[in-house]
C-alpha cells in the first residue's frame, strides 16, 4: 500500500480514517458535522491541487517555447507533453465517473435543499442501494484500479526514451501512487469487500466525503505521473518559474502576536513578538507600529515589550506596513505598499499568592503536613518556597508539599516567584502554628470502660491507642499500664506490665479468673505516637456481668 507523501493529503486521510471508526460506534451528528468540515477540506485541497497540476501541465509548453531550452530537450518535452495530456485525460474521466455516483447518491437520499445543503445527511440507504444494491460499488473499484494502473503506465522508466510503457508496465510510480483500496476488518474481525466496507448502512455525508477523498487520491496520482514524466524528459523538478506564473512576495498575509505571558502581574514586563504570517526573511521592509512607536523587524520578527500596569485586560493596535512585489512574469515586477491592522490584548492581574493546608489548619509534630501552593499568573515550577522552623520535602502533584515540624510554637514559609521576564515577585511570610498530636483514648474490646462480659474481655490480645477525628494516619502504640483487679470474692491482685497484652506473664492469670461480679482496672496507661512523646491515657474500669 502506498502512503501519500503530501502532509496535508495524509492528514485527510487518516481524519477520515478517525471519523469512520467513530462512525462504526454508532456516535451522534457531531461526528456527522465533522464529516462536513472534513469534506470542505478535502474540496479546497482538491481545488488547490487541480491547479497545480494545470500549472504544471502549462509547464511543459513554456518550457518548449523557452529560448534557453535546447532542441534535444524540446524534442523530449514534446513527447512528455503528449503523455501528460493522456494522464490529464484519465484523471478527467475518473472524476466524472466518481461524481456521477456521488450525485446518484444524493438523489437517492432526497437531494439538496435551495441552499445546496443536502436534505439527509445522515441517510444510511441510499449508499447501500447505489453502491452495494445495484453493484455499482465494484464498477467504481474497477475503475480506480485501472486508472491507476493506466496512470503508471504513462510514465517512462527512464529519461533515454519519453514513451509511455503501458498499463502494468511501471511498478516503480505504481507503487508510489497515493490509491489503495484496503479494508480493514469488521466488528467479528472479518474482511469485508470494498464495497460493503465503504457504502453498507453508512450515512449520506460520509458516502459522499468517501467519493471525494477517492478524487483527492486520483488528483494526487495525477500530480505524481506528472511530476515523474516532468523530470524524466527534462532530467529535473519541476521549475516553480514555470508552475508559478504569478510570483509574489507574500501569497498571503496575517499578522501573529505571540506574548511570552499573557497574563502578568503590576510591574511585570509584557512581551509579545509580533510577525507577519507567511512571512519572508529578507523582506527589508517591513515595519510594525504600536500604539504610536514604530518597531523594525529584523528577520521578518519584531519584539514589542511594555510595562504591566493597573489591572484587567489591556488592549493595543498593531500595524503591518510592507512594499510587496508582483511579477506578472519573470521579466516584469511591479510594486505596491501594503498596510494591515490587527488588535491584541493582555490581561493584568492581582498579585496573589496562597498555601493551602491539605488536612488542618496547624502543622503537626510527628506527620506529614501536605500542603499546596500557589500564586496567581505564576507557572507551577516557578514557584519557590522557603522554610522557617519546619523542613519542606515535595510531593507528588504540582506544587505539593510535605511539612516536617519538631516542635511545638510557630513555623513560617516565605513565598517568591520567577516571573516570565525575568524578574523576582515576593508574596510574602506565612505563619503557621505548630501542635503535638492530640492524645489518644485507650480502649479495650473497643470499649472505653463499663459493664463487659468476662469471655469478651479473655479474647483480647491487648489494649488499644485510638486517635478519634484525627486526618492523618498517626499510629499510637501502648508501652506500658497498671492493673488491679478486684473479684467478687477472694484476695484482690495488682501489677505493672511493659507493653500492650493482656494475654501474656502476671496480667493473663488475672485475665483468666474473670466471672461475673469482678472488677477490673487498668490505670496510668502510657503510649506513644509519631511525635516520641509518652501520653499518659488515663483509666479503663470493667464491671464483669457475665
């Protein structure tokens, strides 16, 4: 399969390529409306390469009548003129042939309203019908293949002999030609036939952008074929001397302001490089005018800088002036002066900067305290934060932090920036107040005290540190606790345990004894969290009832 070498030919094809894949997913008019901007595209390309090509058929003749053309040359042209008459010919019919079906189509869909806008674009039927129904889809195939074939055909193999070697005859310039009918496989993965591939169940507009892709394809194998017989009977390109006989300065012109920063701060410097659209570098004429102070471009680009003020939007008025030659030929030039105007516009903002605290509105000793930051019309890595009585490590995300904190009081973070010219902005100090972790509630069995059956608490491994509405994942670990217990009846037993369980040493002989109408304490519970720092929890009290 040959792959068009034209950058806008291939970005048609594969646009086409994406929409008929959306198509096969059953997505709505949008897609449909998308076909319609794609086929204007596929129109104007088409139009702009039946000029060329007309250019460059024209070529052969000037460049037989050319005084500076040897006769040898002339006699090779002659002959290659002849053969690109027969590829013009060729193309001609095939487009016909392809807007007959195109119009057989349509009116099977209903036709075009008054305005020209069909009256059905997303008719499935009617492609069915003219191209798959009544076998008309294999015909058009057979066609393109052959003309194809034809095309190639007309080329010579090389530039000794300007004959054309016939139909099969060239694989080189076959190869080369931007026509192909491959099918991709359906839904079940089968290959379908071309016809059904292209026309079966397929709305009216992409039936018709199908068509005039093809034409785009047989457009482009013509301006191959005649490219190729141009430089084997002259032994070079195509001269845009020949194929150009209009030659200007500029084909066409717009004005382009690109600012670094279109939107900056009081103070801040705005830039915006200011060029002409299609411009030429040696053009050492051209002249920009802002607001009264005119500006020379060197290498067709003028820079325009200015001081942000104030704030909200600011708007200015460019002015293009340049001399732009016309040749009616190559030994004629004419001059004129050509002034265009474009508006453009700025925004000034306010100087603002925040940090956003992720989890409290204090840092906490022990944990990481994420944070974000940021400050209006700044680019996230221009950004820079300095630490005061806490450390800064980053995170995952843009401009996100993690905040290190020891001891409790105050901590600060200063923000500054790198603004886009060049210049330092400084936000400011911000204080922030530093916390231990609040203490945690020692539990047990998830209680906190109270009436408890004896096997509930036998259970047990241990007593628990839970911190309650607490963001941040701070674990606390119980390291030692008194007990006393007093039963119903007999002698009350008292100790100290290093650790959390329940289930090991002196405590689990206690733990053991529990039955209804015991008591069971646990007193001076101590723990520790992320901040090192021992927390005295308190008393858990147990009446057994069961």
């Amino acid at each position: 399969m040959s792959l068009p070498k034209e950058p806008r030919q291939l970005m048609i094809n594969l646009m086409y390529l994406v929409l008929t894949a959306l198509l096969a997913m059953n997505v709505s008019s949008e897609i449909l409306n998308a076909f319609k901007t794609i086929g204007k595209s596929i129109e104007n390309s088409n139009k702009s390469t039946i000029d060329r090509n007309a250019a460059v058929t024209g070529a052969f003749s000037k460049y037989i009548n050319d005084p500076k053309t040897l006769e040898t040359k002339k006699v090779k042209v002659q002959a290659a003129l002849l053969l690109a008459n027969t590829v013009n010919q060729k193309t001609k019919d095939i487009i016909t042939q392809i807007d007959n079906y195109k119009e057989m189509i349509i009116k099977e869909a209903g036709g075009r309203l008054e305005n020209g806008e069909y009256k059905a674009i997303d008719n499935l039927d009617a492609g069915t019908h003219i191209m798959v129904d009544q076998g008309n889809g294999p015909k058009l195939m057979k066609m393109l293949q052959d003309f194809k074939d034809d095309i190639a055909g007309q080329v010579p193999l090389d530039g000794e002999n300007i004959v054309a070697p016939g139909k099969g005859q060239n694989k080189e310039i076959y190869d080369m030609l931007p026509l192909n009918f491959t099918v991709e496989k359906n839904a079940e993965g089968e290959i379908q036939d071309w016809s059904n591939a292209n026309f079966h169940m397929s709305p009216l507009i992409a039936n018709v952008t199908l068509l005039d892709k093809y034409k785009n394809d047989v457009l482009a194998c013509q301006s191959v074929a005649l490219d190729n017989i141009w430089s084997r009977a002259t032994g070079e390109k195509v001269d845009k001397e020949f194929i150009n006989p209009i030659a200007r300065t500029m084909d066409d012109y717009v004005i382009m302001v690109s600012a670094d920063n279109n939107y900056l701060l009081p103070g801040e410097k705005y830039k915006a490089r200011i060029v002409l659209g299609t411009y030429n570098k040696r053009l050492n004429n051209l002249r920009f005018n802002v607001g009264g102070q005119t500006i020379t471009a060197v290498n067709g680009v003028a820079e325009y800088t200015a001081i942000a003020s104030g704030s909200g939007p600011k708007t200015f008025s460019v002015t293009a002036t340049f001399m732009d030659s016309v040749a009616g030929n190559v030994r004629s030039v004419r001059q004129r002066t050509v002034t265009m105007e474009k508006p453009a516009q700025y925004f000034v903002g306010e100087a603002q900067a925040s940090i956003s605290l992720d989890k409290m509105n204090v840092f906490y000793i022990g944990v990481d305290n994420p944070i974000t930051l940021s400050a209006s019309g700044v680019t996230a890595g221009n950004l820079v934060a300095t630490p005061e009585g806490c450390t800064l490590t980053k995170s995952e995300g843009v401009n996100k932090y993690l905040v290190r904190v020891t001891s409790p009081g105050k901590s600060y973070i200063s923000l500054s920036a790198k603004l886009s010219d060049g210049t330092t902005k400084n936000f400011g100090k911000y204080e922030y107040r530093v916390k231990y972790i609040p203490d945690p509630k020692a539990s047990f069995a998830n209680k906190f005290g109270g009436v408890a059956g004896a096997n509930e608490l036998k259970s047990q491994i241990g007593i628990v540190a839970k911190l309650e509405n607490f963001d941040f994942d701070a674990k606390f670990n119980v390291i030692s606790y008194e007990y006393f217990y007093q039963p119903k009846r007999g002698t009350p037993l008292e100790g100290t345990m290093t650790g959390m369980f329940t289930n090991v040493g002196d405590i689990k002989s206690v733990m053991d004894k529990l039955k209804p109408g015991d008591k069971l304490f646990f007193d001076r519970i101590m723990a520790v969290g992320p901040d090192k720092r021992p927390r005295n929890l308190g008393t858990l009290a147990f009446s057994i009832n069961n």
